[in-house]
C-alpha cells in the first residue's frame, strides 16, 4: 500500500493567555490518501480551522505547534523551514479560505491573482500562465474566461469568487487541498454546485482534500472519511458510511440528531440538541471534555479516555463507553 500524501500523529497547539496556556487542539491523528476526501467536522471554536492552519503553517508566531509526526508527501513540515514552506505553499499545497472577497487582493485583477502562482512556481511565461488560467476558470464553470482575467474581485458574484478561488488552488496542479468552510458565504443553491465542483475536479485530478465544515449534511454528500472535532482533539473518526450509520461518540450522536431526515423528522416538530457549553481549554484539561454536556456520563470520564476501535475496524471513538448501544444505537456486526 502507498504511503499517505499527509500524515499526522499528536497534533498539538498551544497558545498562552493571560490566564494561562490554552490547548487549543490535543492529539490530532489521521491520514489522508491521494484522490480522499476527509471532512473534519464540528461547531464552532473547535480547532477545525487551526488544524489546517498547522498543516500549512500559517499559525501566529504565538501559537507553538507540536508534533510526533507531521509529514507531507516525504516531506517533514515540523522540520521545513520558511523557505521550504513558501515552495509548498500555492504549488504542492493549496488552501481554498472561508471568505473569497477577503482572501482576493482588491487592486489586482482576477488574471494576475490567478497566473502569480504559477510563474512563481513554474517555469512558464506570462502566456503559458494566461493560457492556463483561463483553462481553469471554464473548467470552474466562469464563461467567458478570457474576458474575467481583466476583472476584479468586486466586480464578480460571491459564488463566481469562490469559484476562482478552487481555480487559483489548482493552478499548480497541488496533491493536497484544504478547504476552511469554502460555500458559508454563498446562498444555499450555489454551495451545492461549489462542493460538486471541488470534489468532481479533485477526483478526476486525483488530489487529497480536507474540507473543514460545520454542516454534517454536506459531509454526507462528499466526504471519504470523516473526523468529527470537539474542543480541540478528535472524538470519532472513520469512513463516511461507518460514521454516519453507526456513530459511536455520543457527541456525533448530538451532531446527528439536529439534522432534520427527510421523510422521517414531521415538519414543525423539535430537532435535537447539545446542552450546555463547550467547556474552557486553559490549564491543565483531563479527562473526557465533552463529559459536562452528555446525558451518559459517568465517573469513570473523568478519568483516561481510551482510543477504541469498533468491531468492524478502521472506526475509532474517544469514549469510556465501547459501543452506541446506550444511546439506541446497535453495535456494528
């Protein structure tokens, strides 16, 4: 089997405050595959967004990042110095950012924003680069591409941004691709086409993709695998299928219950929810740290919370419970 175009072992970050060090993200572990879709799920203020940020080492100097094991395609990234990351960076890696209005550069124009990637990082001229980037935009779905590339980012729609957006992080042809919540900005009908779009193109170019969302529904639709993210460390990860059809961590299984099912949730009935609030992350953090909001905690969560692996493999939880079933769930066969 070939070896992952990222992994990650102990993932830490750290951040101090005036009233002490705040662990912002504990013992991150996956591994993503060429041509995966891994979405990292969970509300907001869960480290979601930091992760990546480690990943493509754009953290604040504040932030002190940790690591048993950080590597990208044969690369060490606890070990790649400034220079080395900047090759990375727009070329090998790409990152796709919450908000298009802000992560365009106002006084450039679309053309030049697009092609300073790849006469960075290729050798090409001005019109190699121009031919590519107008190749992306259609292949983004912007008609009359070459007419954009003198355009600038106001003059474009939120979802026509966006969509230049996915065409500047191919631009290089990248193995990996993370996207921090690429389709919160744009209205419901234009999300679906986005998250379409990236995961038709990422598949047909065979590259690894980390989508960082919120919205368990749209992890449905597209995602591999699964990485469901509570107060900094990762409570349940698995295949898509898996995670969905037998969630182990009663967090997943709060997450689940405030979506509505078509065809099963009566309209104008209550949908589920998490009570309680996510609890601080400053000073020493022990035990299980969703323990304060789950109606099947027990004294034995404050203790050490044991990594499990279900019956079926490849499905790990954080949980002193082994399995769904004191939530209703059945235990995977």
């Amino acid at each position: 089997m070939s070896e992952p175009v990222l992994s990650v072992r102990n993932l830490r970050l750290d951040i101090p405050t005036g009233a002490g060090t705040l662990h912002a993200v504990r013992g991150i572990d996956f591994d993503l595959e060429r041509g995966e879709t891994l979405c990292i799920v969970g509300e907001s203020g869960s480290g979601k967004s930091l992760t990546s940020l480690a990943i493509m080492d754009l953290l604040s100097k504040r932030i002190e990042r940790k690591a048993d094991k950080l590597v990208f395609d044969g690369t060490d990234l606890t070990k790649a110095g400034a220079k080395k990351m900047r090759a990375l960076r727009g070329d090998r890696m790409a990152m796709i950012f919450q908000e298009p209005m802000t992560s365009l550069n106002p006084a450039y124009t679309i053309g030049d924003q697009l092609m300073e990637a790849l006469l960075l990082h290729r050798k090409v001229g001005k019109a190699e680069a121009r031919r590519r980037a107008v190749e992306l935009l259609e292949k983004v779905g912007i008609t009359g591409a070459e007419r954009r590339l003198s355009q600038y980012p106001h003059q474009l729609s939120g979802g026509l941004r966006q969509r230049v957006m996915i065409a500047m992080a191919l631009m290089c042809e990248p193995e990996l691709i993370i996207a921090d919540e690429p389709t919160t900005a744009l209205d419901v009908t234009i999300q679906a086409q986005i998250l379409r779009l990236l995961v038709d193109l990422t598949r047909e170019m065979n590259v690894a993709m980390i989508l960082i969302t919120h919205d368990l529904g749209v992890v449905a639709r597209v995602a591999d695998k699964v990485a469901v993210m509570y107060a900094g460390e990762l409570v349940e990860t698995g295949t898509a299928k898996k995670v969905f059809d037998a969630p182990m961590h009663p967090y997943t299984r709060g997450l689940l219950r405030c979506i509505p099912v078509p065809g099963k949730t009566e309209r104008g009935s209550e949908l589920g929810s998490i009570p309680g609030i996510v609890p601080s992350l400053v000073g020493k953090v022990s035990g299980c740290v969703f323990r304060t909001r789950c109606e099947e905690a027990t004294e034995a969560c404050r203790g050490e919370i044991p990594y499990r692996e279900s019956a079926e493999g490849r499905h790990n939880f954080r949980c002193v419970h082994e399995t769904g079933r004191r939530a209703g769930v059945e235990e995977p066969a």
